[in-house]
C-alpha cells in the first residue's frame, strides 16, 4: 500500500520555532504524553459499509490537534501485459495554524511496474490541490450518489462508484470506475479503470485504532484502516508515457485491489509489512486472497492493559469462507537484506510469513521479481521523521491448511512450497505474482 499525500517540501522559519516553542511548553506542563486509549474494536470485526470506509468525513472525524490525513489506493496486476499498477488519490486536513504550511490539500499518483526488460518503472506525484480554490476537491459523505456524479474528485481524476447498493452509504458497493492523468517531470500516466468486486467480503481490521501521539505533543493519534476489495477484476486502459514511449495497455481481467485509510496520525512512524495476494481458478473466478496489514513497530502499550498495542492483522479468504488471524499468531521472517544508497536504509527482498491458530495455518514466501521494485518517499518537515516504502512485484508460493487435532506445524516454514503432512490437511497450495510492501524504522535525520 501506497499513501499520496507525502511529498511535502521541507520548511523553516516561524513554523517551526512556534513549533519547538509549544513543546517546551507542552513538556513542561505536562511531564510526558498521554498513554493511548484502548482500540475501541480490535476484533475487526464490524461490518464494512461504504460509510466507515472510503467515505469523507472530516468534520465528523476531525478529533485531534494534528493534521487529518486520507487515501483511497487501487493497484492491479496484468499478467496478460506483464504490467502492474497502481492509482491513489491523498487529502491532508487541518485546522491548527501550526500545520498551515503543510495541509489543506488533495492529490494524486500513479505508477508502473513493467517487465524491466521492456521498460523501467515509474511513479508521478501530481501537484498539491488547494483546497480553499473551488473545484480542486469534492469528497462523498456517503460514497453512494451513483453513476456519473462522482464520489471524489480533483484535478488529478476521481472514483465513481457505479452501484451503490444504498444512498446512505450503509452497505458496501461492489464496482468502481476511476479515471485520471498525473504528469511529472516530462512523464505522464492515464488511466481509465473499472474495478469489480470478486467473493471476498470488505474489512475493517483497523477502526480508530490508537496509535502514540505525534512527538508525544499532538493527538489524540488514530487511524482507520479498511480494505475495501481485497480482490477484483479490472478492466479498462492504463497509458504510460515516459518522455520516450507512450504505450497504451489494454487492462483485460486483471487482478485488482481498493483499500484506503483515514485517520490522524504520522505515518512515517510506522514500520509497515503489507501483502497483497490472490490467485484465480481455471474459470477466471476468485480462488484464494490472503492479505496482510501488519507493523513490525513502532511497539507501545495503550490504557487498559494493551501492554502490546501496535495492531496487525492477516486475512485468508479461500472458497467462500474468511480465516482471520491476528498480531500475536502472525510472524514474519526476513531475509535477502539490502542496502538502498538513495535514502540509506535496508529492506528484505524476501520474507516468510507464518499465521497460526487452533484450528488453521499459513506458511506464505514471497520473493521480490529482480527490477520490478518502486520506492516512495515521505518528505517531511523536520522535526518529523522521514521514512520511504519500498513495493514490490513479488513471487508467492505457500499453502493453506487444516490443523489435525495433534498437528505439528513448526518445520513447515523450512520450505512454505512442499506440503506439510505433519500439520494437517492442504487446502489450497499457493503459487503465483502479487504486490508486497516494506517499510522499516524511520530515515537518519538528514
């Protein structure tokens, strides 16, 4: 998963000074932040519904004293074209005059991963969208007005949500279209896109989810994750230009995805592990996705106990029926480390994810495809930490199985490809290309 509204420019000057001027105060007045709340619904479990997942609510959701952020992100991966891709459209909000220089806007990106051996990949930030001028953003409250009048808008492009099953936004729509043009420095995506839902049910694994107020000063910190489609069939074009080539690609059931999150708090401290797979049967219909919403850290405690309260989350959907697991049953090895010149920091090109429970396991390794690697930086003012995500076009192999009463999966991970008899029963082994993601601790101050 990748967030658009990053990209800010570094500020100076009375800002800041108001800034660091606040904090002593805050320190002094204070002693030290606020532990979090308990998350309120740390189940994941309430019913995802247009309303209390792409939905704009600023108003209703405005709490803090820092800056309230958006993104509504789709990606797919073509393997008809040999392409992957990814649309997303940022708001960053506010109303503290600390913060002035640094919200009140919309955007959009876009980004191509092709076969390196064709073409390189590419990523376009479009510009930062005043608010205050009339056009530059519309945002639904319900998400749910219908064909042709659209639910977001700016000028980089816009989603239609082309069946709302309700006008209040209460259940779940299953098919978007979203249209747009993004030009960077000589390079220009356009796309025009449909997205229709396939099996798997919408989530919110995350739902005001407590997160460590911002430089301990600014809060209360929160976020709402939800995943939207975890599995879709895309159709439509999606047109690059790199300044050298346009190429026009016809998107002809593709594998796609919509999540999107909301909330107030600061990113760039979050070290992210995010996966997104899903293979298809003969027919072309949905067999088996399984995602991942997991930070390795920031680690902290939240009221009530949470002596671990940093979420994480995994989900299987396998022929009809949903497998969840959560932050304490998931772990994840690393491995493959390397070092990126550009921004100084290391990611893993390879991981094993395991997820157990009584009754059910997963064992999932996934392999970075040499070249096929986008990065994304968030630049920010200083003193908040930058951080960038490092996203992948990946080779999955695995299985899915059925704990026997007396199963023994703790070799399976030795190799998640050869069944694990000793475990229980193979219901789906797992083989195939799809997206993940890696974000570690924030960058050196520069």
């Amino acid at each position: 998963m990748n967030v658009s509204w990053t990209g800010h420019a570094k500020a100076t000057g009375w800002f800041w000074l108001a800034l660091l001027f606040s904090a002593v105060l805050w320190i002094g007045w204070a002693g030290c932040a606020p532990m979090p709340p308990a998350p309120p619904h740390p189940l994941g479990d309430t019913p995802a519904t247009q309303f209390n997942t792409d939905s704009y609510n600023y108003d209703l959701n405005h709490r803090s004293n820092f800056l309230y952020g958006q993104m509504w992100y789709f990606n797919f991966v073509d393997e008809t074209n040999d392409i992957a891709g990814v649309v997303s459209f940022g708001l960053a909000q506010g109303d503290n005059p600390l913060f002035a220089s640094q919200a009140n806007y919309s955007n959009a990106m876009a980004m191509v991963i092709p076969n390196p051996a064709v073409r390189q990949p590419f990523r376009v930030w479009s510009e930062h969208f005043p608010l205050s001028v009339p056009g530059n953003f519309y945002g639904s409250t319900t998400f749910s007005e219908g064909p042709g009048v659209y639910e977001l808008q700016n000028p980089g492009g816009f989603i239609d949500v082309l069946d709302p099953a309700d006008p209040e936004g209460d259940v779940l729509a299953d098919t978007y279209r979203t249209a747009g043009s993004v030009s960077e420095n000589g390079k220009t995506i356009t796309w025009d896109l449909t997205y229709e839902r396939l099996g798997a049910p919408g989530w919110v694994p995350w739902e005001d989810w407590p997160w460590p107020y911002v430089l301990g000063l600014f809060g209360p910190s929160w976020m709402t994750y939800h995943m939207h489609m975890s599995s879709a069939r895309v159709n439509g074009t999606f047109v690059t230009d790199d300044g050298v080539e346009r190429v026009e690609y016809d998107i002809v059931n593709a594998k796609g995805y919509h999540d999107g999150f909301y909330g107030e708090c600061l990113f760039t401290d979050i070290w992210w592990n995010w996966l997104d797979y899903k293979q298809w049967d003969e027919s072309g219909n949905l067999d088996l996705s399984v995602v991942l919403h997991k930070p390795s850290g920031p680690v902290y405690e939240c009221q009530g106990g949470w002596a671990e309260c940093t979420p994480g989350n995994l989900r299987v959907y396998n022929e009809g029926v949903v497998y969840d697991f959560y932050r304490p049953e998931i772990e994840i090895q690393y491995f493959g480390w390397t070092f990126d010149p550009e921004f100084h920091a290391e990611h893993p090109t390879e991981e094993i994810i395991t997820a157990e429970n009584e009754s059910h396991y997963l064992c999932l390794h996934w392999e970075g495809l040499p070249g096929r690697m986008e990065k994304a930086l968030w630049d920010l003012p200083w003193p908040l930490q930058d951080n960038v995500t490092f996203e992948f076009i990946s080779q999955f192999e695995g299985g899915f199985y059925a704990k026997s009463p007396e199963g023994d999966c703790s070799a399976c991970d030795e190799n998640c490809a050869v069944p694990c008899p000793s475990c229980g029963t193979l219901l789906k082994a797992i083989g195939g290309v799809g997206w993940s993601d890696y974000v570690g601790r924030p960058l050196p101050a520069k």
